[in-house]
C-alpha cells in the first residue's frame, strides 16, 4: 500500500463501533500492472471503492433493521462492504461483490480490524456474468447508479442473481438515474417502492 496514502476510521451502525481501513481521499491512485484499467475503470473512478459514501451508511443503517434469518444475501458494487462487514457481524449469510482490483484486499483487512471471521466475496461486474455467484434472497446496493449505463446493466444483473421472491434495497443518493433503473426492474416484473431519507439522520 506504499503507492497510496490509506486512513483508518471508526464507523458506528446502531450503537456498534466499526474499524475501516479506507483511503485517505478521493485523490488516491495506484493500478499495479494496469489491472483497473483492463476492466474499464478509469483513473478518476480508481479510489471510488476505497470511501465510506453517505448512501453506504444509510444502507447499513438499514439492513440491520431486518430480518434475515435464513435468507442468502449479496452486496453489489460493495466497495469498503460496510453493510457486508454489519450483516456478517450479525450472523447473516452475506456474500459481497466488487470488480474493483483491490476490493478484496480491503474487505479481508476490515474483515480482520473487527476481529470476524472472512465473508464470503465473488468478483461481480455488472457486464458480465459470474455463475459462482448463484442466487440470493436478498440483494443489496449502496450509490451504485452513478453512470447512466448502470440502469441497464445492474437491473439485469439484479435479474440474473435474484432468486423467487427475492427483494432488492438499493440507496441511491438521486444521482439522476434512479427513474431509469426503476423503470427496467419494473419491467422486469419486480415491484416498486422508494422512501426518502436525510442523510443527516
């Protein structure tokens, strides 16, 4: 992690204190070997996965609020995998996904700053598919309709790893494309409701 500067952070969801490793800001960059770049991700979008955004801890606010028991759940775009890292604490069969290049290598430092047991993690990029990944009960998403081709490619993904009666929770921080994606999961047969929240709380 010589390449880049990294900051560590305390995080509180529902009264439990959580350790992130993150990066120091959205001015890091480091693609060893250009692996990034091979899959499209840009040198701006590079440090997107290593912040701890708004909507993600909105998100984690959220799910530990549910009832889970005996449901397979699946983060998508997880970046830093706060949610992930809450469910997992909570004795939920989480799976996270992320195609960034290190999203792995953070996960599995977090995973260990809290003293847990690893969580399960599969490469998930929205244009391709993974048929490791299977089907999941519940699937979750934190500010991942930050590009207008997302509405497309993360509904049919949704679609493809989305199990019968499966729910699906995304935050989105109104980047714009939030009526698009609705329209396509509405398309694809899912139902539709959205409440509003204040950051702030």
């Amino acid at each position: 992690m010589e390449h880049y500067q990294t900051r560590d952070e305390t995080i509180t969801v529902s009264d439990i204190d959580y350790q992130i490793h993150s990066l120091k800001d959205r001015q890091q960059f480091h693609d060893h070997d250009q692996l990034a770049e091979k899959l499209g991700i840009s040198s701006a979008s590079w440090p997107l996965f290593g912040v701890v955004w708004p909507a993600s801890r909105v998100l984690a606010a959220t799910v530990c609020l549910l009832e889970l028991e005996g449901k397979r759940v699946l983060e998508i775009g997880c970046g830093l995998a706060l949610s992930s890292i809450v469910l997992h604490k909570m004795g939920v069969d989480i799976t996270a996904s992320d195609y960034h290049p290190l999203a792995r290598e953070f996960l599995d430092n977090n995973v260990l700053n809290n003293k847990l047991l690893p969580i399960k993690f599969q490469t998930g990029n929205w244009e391709t598919d993974n048929p490791l990944l299977g089907e999941f009960d519940l699937i979750i998403g934190s500010d991942v309709l930050y590009e207008p081709a997302h509405a497309e490619s993360v509904s049919q993904f949704i679609d493809c790893h989305a199990g019968l009666d499966a729910e699906v929770l995304i935050v989105d921080p109104n980047r714009g494309n939030r009526a698009s994606f609705t329209r396509k999961m509405i398309a694809l047969g899912y139902i539709h409701d959205f409440e509003r929240f204040d950051v702030h709380d």
